[in-house]
C-alpha cells in the first residue's frame, strides 16, 4: 500500500507542498495519536491569504471550489509532513469536506472531488479514502471550503522533532 | 460485546441490507484502518434515487426525516459489509448525522435517532455509540440527511476480498 | 506526555466538572474504543438548561459564544470522566466545533478557542490537539455552540464499572 518515494511522485506531478499554514487559533496543524495523524480543518490559504473568499454558488463557482478543496488538502498534506515522513503514510483514511454553500447549491461532491482527486495522484491506492461533504452556512474568515484529514502512518514511522 | 450472528438478528428484525451506494464521487464507501471502518457520509438513497429532497421543517417533517436517517444507517451497514464481515463488528463507535434544516428547525437530535435506533436494534450493547447531530443549510443533491459512522471490528477479523 | 493529577490541576484552576450531560437522544455521553474515547457532541448545557439560545453574531456575541464553548468543553471532560480516571489520558486528540452562525459570521475561531483553551489550561502539552471549527445553520434546541472531542488514554487505562 505505500507509494515509494512520494517526494519525486510530488515533483513528478509539479506539486511543491506549501509551508504549514500556521493555525488561525489555539490548536496544532497537525497531531500524531497511535499511528493516525489527524489533521485540523484546513482552509484554502495560499502565502498567507485567501484567494478567493464567499459561498459557493454565489461569489465562485465549482471549478474555482474544486481549486480551493485541492489547495486545502495539499495544507493539510504540508501539515502531516511538519510531524512526520510522507513516506510513512500508508493510507489516507478519511476526508472531511465543508463547502460555504449559496442557498440551493448541492454539489458539494463535485467541489471536495478538488481534494480527493489530488490525494488519488499523489497516493495511488493508498490515497483511497472514506469522505463526507456537506454545505454549511459560514467558514472562518469568510473561506468557500475548508478540509481536514486522518491519516494512517506506518506503525513505526517516527516523528519529526517540532 | 459481540453480537452471535448479525445476518440471523437482521432476518428476525426483517432488515434486508440494501446494495452499496456508489460513491457520488472520488472516493470509497468504506475504508478500513487497524481495526475500525471509516464509512463515508452516507445518503439516504433507495435503489439509486433519494425517496425525498429538501429541507427538514420545511420540506419535510421530522418523522420523514427520522426514517431517512435509518436509511442512511442501513447504507453505512452495507459499506462496513461490503468489506468485511458484520459478525466481526465490535461496536459502532460513532455516529455522526447531518439534518439539512429549514430556519429555525432544531430536532436533529429527533432526525438522528433514526440512525442510532437501528443500530441498537441491531448490535445491541454493541450498538451503543457516541454521536454528534448537526444542522446544516445543504447537503449533497439536496438530501435531507447524511450519516457517517465509525464501526470497531475484531482486531483479528479479515478484509472481504474487494 | 500525562500530567500528574488533573485532579489537582482543576482545583487550583477553580474548575468543577459538571454531572454529566444525559443525552438528548439514543447514544452514550462517551464511548471508549481501543485507547481512544469518542465524546459525542456537547451541547453548553448548565444544571440541564442551555444559558443562551441563538445564533452567534445575531443573538450573542463572540465573547459570549467562547464562554458556551467552554462549558461545551468541560461536558466532555465529564463524559470522559464518566469512563475513564482523567489521570490517564495522554492527549486530546481532536477538537471538532460548530457554531450556530448568523449570516455573515465568520469568527467561528475565536469562539471554539474557549473550548481549546480551557484543554491547555488543563493538559499543558497532551491538551494542544487537531481541531475544525465551521459555522453552521441551526443546532439541537438552539444551542449556539456544540463540540465535540476524541481523547487518548494510556493503553492500559481501566474503565470505570458503569
């Protein structure tokens, strides 16, 4: 199930894994319990800012959501690899997906997809993972999508010193 | 904990598990890690349709609502069946329902009690679970409810040839 | 990793756990699950009543909602409490909040940091955890804040007889 070495799979596919996005409030990025890693909810920030700010359905469409969900996930990967190893990582277990949805906007899917797909490329099978997407009214600082993941770390993948 | 043979309680219950939902999108119905199942937000689908749309309180009444949540709880049952045995369930660990609510409807709780109940009616002691109900302004296709579980099997129980 | 005695520490921070919320519905305040427990999500509940209804930005305001975040916050610790001696937990894993929003609110961050910061007050390093803090429509009986936690115990933690 794991992916050989996922830093040239990174290069191969042009992705350069941002900086941890440093968290909005009292909490880690990410946090290792057992051989999960649980990843806090990421938004979609990019050097620091938000692209693009509103509900989905009103202020940007789905193909600009998916854009952010794939932003999102890639955080939450650069926070995973601020505590340990990617090459550790032996599965992606699960994503969480909420979508700032405009009144009748129902496809939520289609904007998470933005983070799932990206996992696909990047972990193969073992980016296969369980997933809920639902709309919600607000996200913090006004952000169309916010994302957060549990990851599965080989049993004796070490930490990184913090 | 264990429940001697779940397939004989859902026969006796007159539960047929329906067929697995396909993912709306890029990802799976269940993913297993160490020892628990991961079940994707679930929908409250009937043979590839959803029986009802819209918001509850408004389009629907709670005890519609309280009846797709079940829905939704037996489609999580088919996911964790679909890759493992059920009579290696050890507990249903967590319940998580999403009500897409009308303004000012706060009986989530009464919504997702749909779900918790057939589980109980199910497992048993085992069917015991923590829970968080939630309301939410959309859900995808614009499904009343979505329901995601997290199910402890037997650390020694076999993944279903998949 | 662990503290002493959190006991000890709740004292001299001038903390009193309260009696454990019953739920409101068909679950368990807490479920225990290898060396994890599962809280489910914890409404600001005081001697069985909620001391504010509404949504935040509109009914209450942020300084208000932090303070509801926090009595969410030490419900779950008197959940955990319910199952397990709190000397044994090693880590607060994840922190997951909603906020009943108003339309337009978007510091839903500030408000679940009164649930996150009442965890370091009293875990130090094992309480600084994973966190999602979304905004959304409506919440059980109007409550304007409802948390959630998943904790880490030491594998060899007993349970409390229940």
């Amino acid at each position: 199930m794991t992916v050989s070495d996922i830093h040239a799979t990174l290069d191969s596919l042009g992705i350069t894994l941002p900086k941890v996005v440093p968290p909005v409030a009292s909490y880690q990025p990410a946090v290792r319990s057992g051989n999960h890693v649980y990843v806090s909810g990421q938004l979609p920030m990019v050097e620091g800012e938000l692209p693009k700010k509103g509900k989905v359905g009103a202020d940007l469409d789905t193909d600009a959501a998916y854009d952010l969900a794939r932003t999102c996930a890639l955080n939450g990967l650069a926070a995973v690899a601020s505590i340990a190893d990617l090459n550790d990582v032996t599965k992606i277990v699960k994503v969480t997906g909420f979508v700032a949805s405009a009144p009748g906007y129902n496809d939520q899917p289609k904007v998470i997809n933005g983070a799932s797909e990206v996992m696909g490329e990047i972990f193969q099978e073992a980016g296969k993972h369980a997933r809920a997407a639902v709309g919600v009214s607000e996200l913090p600082l006004d952000a169309p999508v916010e994302v957060e993941l549990i990851v599965e770390l080989k049993a004796e993948a070490k930490n990184h010193l913090v």
